[in-house]
C-alpha cells in the first residue's frame, strides 16, 4: 500500500468584522488537520498582524479564539497560520476600525441673571444656548421662553430667540424658562423677574 500523504491542516480565520473604537474584535479560527505526520501529529498556531496603521495586541495569539484589541483606527488584515510541523497554512481575516462614535449631548441654556423692573419697563431677557451640533442631521436648534410662574401674563417681543424683551401685565414675582432643543435632547434654565 501506498503511504499516506501528509496534507497542509486548514485554517479559516472567520469572518471579516467592523468595530468602533475602544472595543476589541473577537476572533474565532477554526484549524482541522489529518493528524500527520505521526509524530509529532501536533498542531500549532498563531494570529499576527498583515496589514494596518496601528499596533495591534492579541489576548491569546497562539488560541484559536482570541480577542485584538487595536491602537488606532483604520483597516486591518490579521492572519491565523497553522503548521503540523512539516506544513504551514493560513488564512486572513479583515478588521475595519472605526472612530469611537460621537454621542449627542443636550444643549447648554442659560437663561440670565435674576431681575428687577418696575412697570411699565420690560425685561430684557439674556439667555444664552450652545450646542454640539448633533445629531446631525438635522443639527437644528429650536429655542422658546415660557412663563412657568406670575400673576399676569407675559409677552414676548421673540418668543424663539435667546435674547428678548418681555412685558408683563400685573406686578409680582415672574418666573420665565428658556428651553432649547436639538431635535433629541431638551434642557431649560429659569430665570426670576420681580415686577414692581
């Protein structure tokens, strides 16, 4: 008979991944082999880096499953290779890396200091919004003063700028609100007026 021939193992490295930064690409290759040559019959392997911009670390490179962790973004070419001693075969897998995503935060309002007026004067209200521009789109921003408080009733000469006059109808004490939204996330910040 004749002998048997030793064949190369197979490795597969899985497949091709898109992760966001700071998080860790989980891999899992799968090797077979025929069990030659005997001995050793004793299958190694390792991951390692082909390609890409930055660094790239390996919980457990000579594990079939393994996590890379990776030092910046870009796209990555990693390789499982597999020997038996004699032969050696490999195959690759591709990581995309992206930037960790940007998280919308609400805007910041604030609505001015405290006041005190004596009718028939108006408030001239300083409130003032900034915003991260997101999300985006529509990266819009909607502003409106209320009256959350008072006795009478308020008029605003702009009721949706952050910067206005208001009126008042009766003395007291008022309290107005600016809010402002970027589509998602609201805030609002009081401001106290004493009528006289």
């Amino acid at each position: 008979p004749e002998p048997i021939q030793n064949t190369p193992p197979q490795v597969n490295a899985g497949n091709d991944q898109s992760i966001n930064l700071p998080n860790v690409a989980n891999l899992v290759g799968t090797v077979t082999d025929d069990g030659l040559p005997s001995p050793p019959s004793q299958t190694t392997i390792t991951w390692s880096k082909v390609s890409g911009p930055g660094t790239v670390t390996f919980s457990a490179p000579t594990n079939l499953t393994t996590t890379a962790s990776f030092s910046e973004v870009g796209t990555y070419v990693l390789r499982l290779t597999a020997t038996d001693s004699e032969l050696i075969a490999s195959d690759e897998v591709q990581i995309t890396v992206n930037a960790q995503p940007v998280e919308n935060r609400a805007p910041q309002v604030n609505a001015g200091n405290d006041q005190n007026i004596t009718l028939p004067s108006s408030a001239t209200l300083n409130g003032t919004v900034t915003d991260d521009g997101l999300p985006n789109p529509p990266s819009e921003l909607t502003i409106s003063w209320s009256k959350v408080s008072g006795p009478g009733t308020v008029t605003f000469t702009s009721q949706n700028t952050a910067i206005t006059q208001a009126s008042f109808s009766l003395a007291g004490t008022y309290v107005l609100r600016l809010s402002a939204s970027d589509s998602q996330l609201t805030s609002s910040d009081e401001v106290e007026v004493i009528v006289n």
